[in-house]
C-alpha cells in the first residue's frame, strides 16, 4: 500500500445477536472501540481526523437469517446508510478496507460471501475485505495480531487460540504459514459465541497441529447442553442443583443458594415449572451465577462450584494457547465481571497450566477487532491465520463509489 493519504479510513462492522455496530476509523490510527455500543463522536482527540478521530454507530435490529443463512441484503441495509453517514462526517468519500464480524459466518455467511465484494466496492469504493466470525472479530479486538488465546465467556463460554504468521513455536520450528487451515483442516466455525447459543461444525486440527503450525484453534462454545462448561449457564445450573438438593435435604446440598433461589425465583418446588417452558433458558440459568459469586465467600458449596468453573475455564484456555514465548490470555465477556470468587481460583490455574502465558483483560471489543483487522489489510499488515471458515480477505478491486 502507499501512503497513510492512500490508506484512508477503514471500516468495521460487527453483527451479533444483539444488533449491528459500525465504526469508521483511519487507517494510519489506532481505534479503541466503545464497550458501551453506544453512538460516539470525535471520540479520538486532537483537530480532525487525521489525528485519529473515530465515530461509530449504532443499528439495535439484528441482521436476518434466512433461508441461505445470514441475509445480505438485510445486512447492508443497515449498514450502507449509517457507513455513508459517518464518511460524510468524516469528510471523506470512501473506505480503502472492510472488515465483517458476523455471529455465524462460517456455517451461515454463504450470502455474506456472494453479494458482499461488489456491494462494498460499488457503494463504499472498497478495495479490500475481510470476511470474519465473531471469534475472529473478539480475538483481534482482545489481543490485536500477538499469539495466544482469548476466552469469552458470558452465558456461554468458548477459547479461540491462533498463532500469527511471523510467529515461531517456543521450539523454534513452529512457524505458521498464514494460511492456517483453508484446507478444511482448520479452525471451527465459531459460531458457538459465548451467549450459550452453541452449535457449529468442528473441523479443528489436532492441538498439536495449532500450537506448532499456525492457525486457529477452537475450545467449547457448543452450547449449555453440551459444553460451554464454566460460564454462566454452567455456574448457574450447578448453583441451582446445590439449592435443590438442600431443599430435598440431600448431600451436597447448599441453604445460602437456596435462600438466594427463593429469593430471585420464588419457592423452590415451582421452579421447573418456570423454568422449563422457557424458551431462553440458558439466559435465565446464568442469571443465577451472580448469586453464587456472591455466596462464595462464605459458602463452600458456592466457592467450590466456581474453582470447577475455573478449573473448566483454564482447561479449554490450554487447549487453545499456542506454545510460544510472549503468547498472552485474554479474558473478556461479561462473566469475568464476577471479579475475585471466580478470578482468584480461575488465575491460579491458569498459572499452573500455562505457567509462561501472560493473563490480561481484553484490550477491545469485537467491534475494534474489526477495525483492527480492516486497518491491517488497508496497511498490508495481517498477520492472523486465513482460514477458508473463520477468516477469508477478498481482493474487490479499486471502484469509484456511487453517488
């Protein structure tokens, strides 16, 4: 690429369950996000944007999902028409990259994928694109490009690990290619998030491949049935099975959750009737994990539930991490806001079996992943693994945006 002039602004989108975000940013400055998804404005400092100015804003109505998965028109309709606003802002008229982060765009992006490049190209004079899961958007929002794991864990939990491409293993041969598994070989699709919705195809190498050879690696995040073990549906159910059994006065029973239950859902006896009717029952079985940080203090029933969650946590961390000097875990996800009964245990084993890993708090959001990946290829600078599934960049070609 040429200059920073050339570079110009770049553009991130993230689609979750929970809405569509979209910020501008230039190309020649960092991007830190806006954890509250809210509108921002001029939220970079100094006179214009040239000094690193960025806005971004908010559309509540999620992307639709139809037949052919993720539908794009419906996408774009969003997008388009807040991306224009914030170029006009801006003053500038198109974006040299894009990057899209989308909850199910492996297994639902077959529509992403086809009607993307040339809408972008011919609206947004786009160049190049970055087609991307969430769990990709989370892992450069958390850690930019620098090897290691991020564990997002809310409802649901999931580990997504990846080894960038100029990155040697701790033996010196691990060294990955870039291309990171878009052979089928890979990562898996990512869709499990951590809002317990789970669900994906698994078509992940073996853990030695990923920490050896570059690319991407997936741990859980397949949903409160079958996995998401440690996060907040998990804590929740076990927390509610230990006021259960208290009610029943069978062993391993806890009266401080109990008296919590009854308080939150009302007699003990009627609580599967409410609850499993409920079409969101994971949501409500993670309202829960709260109470049981808060009764872990002097509860040991309460405490040893959440050294499970630890333990389960800190597991699927290692799955993932990639062995090599300097690799960081981040943490990120609203769980974690649980603070010192769920962080104090879940530390001490990562510091047991990751002993050489540095354990941090998210730097960004999703949302800043995307930017930060869009910024790296408006400056030739991506280092994450490619992968047929979890990240694919197009060339789309230099198109004058239509007026």
């Amino acid at each position: 690429m040429g200059d920073s002039t050339e570079q110009g602004f770049v553009l991130g989108i993230d689609s979750g369950g929970s809405g569509v975000r979209v910020a501008l940013a230039r190309a020649d400055a960092p991007y830190e996000g806006d954890e509250d998804g809210g509108e921002e404005r001029g939220g970079g400092g100094g006179d214009g944007p040239a000094s690193g100015l960025t806005w971004s804003s908010s559309v509540p109505t999620p992307a639709v999902v139809g037949d052919r998965g993720i539908d794009a028109d419906s996408l774009l309709a969003r997008v388009l028409p807040a991306a224009r606003a914030l170029l006009r802002e801006a003053g500038a008229d198109r974006v040299a990259a894009v990057c899209v982060g989308a909850a199910g765009m492996a297994s639902l992006g077959d529509d992403l994928r086809a009607k993307l490049p040339d809408a972008l190209a011919s609206s947004l004079g786009t160049r190049r694109l970055a087609l991307a899961a969430d769990g990709v958007t989370a892992y450069a929002g958390a850690l930019g490009q620098r090897p290691g794991a991020v564990v997002a864990a809310g409802t649901g939990l999931i580990a997504l690990g990846a080894l960038p491409s100029d990155t040697a293993g701790a033996d010196g041969t691990g060294g990955a290619d870039g291309t990171g598994g878009a052979d089928g070989t890979g990562g898996a699709d990512g869709t499990g998030g951590a809002d317990g919705d789970g669900g994906g195809e698994n078509t992940a190498r073996s853990t030695a491949g990923a920490r050896r050879g570059g690319g991407w690696r997936r741990a859980d995040g397949w949903g409160h049935l079958l996995g998401d073990c440690g996060g907040g549906a998990w804590i929740g159910r076990a927390g509610l099975e230990a006021a259960m059994r208290a009610y029943d006065g069978r062993e391993g029973g806890s009266q401080p959750l109990l008296a919590r239950l009854e308080a939150v859902f009302g007699p003990a006896g009627e609580l599967p009737g409410k609850l499993y009717p409920r079409p969101d029952r994971p949501a409500v079985l993670a309202s829960f994990a709260p109470e049981v940080g808060r009764c872990a203090e002097r509860d040991p029933v309460a405490a040893a539930i959440l050294r499970g969650a630890a333990q389960h946590i800190a597991q699927a961390a290692e799955a993932v991490c990639p062995d090599v000097e300097g690799r960081v875990v981040a943490l990120t996800g609203g769980l974690f806001r649980m603070g010192a009964p769920l962080l104090v245990p879940l530390r001490a084993q990562l510091a047991e079996r990751l002993p050489n890993a540095r354990v941090t708090e998210a730097a960004g959001d999703p949302l800043a992943g995307a930017v930060r990946i869009a910024t790296a290829l408006a400056t030739d600078s991506l280092r994450l693994p490619l992968d047929a599934a979890l990240l694919r960049v197009m060339d789309v070609g230099s198109v004058a945006p239509e007026s």
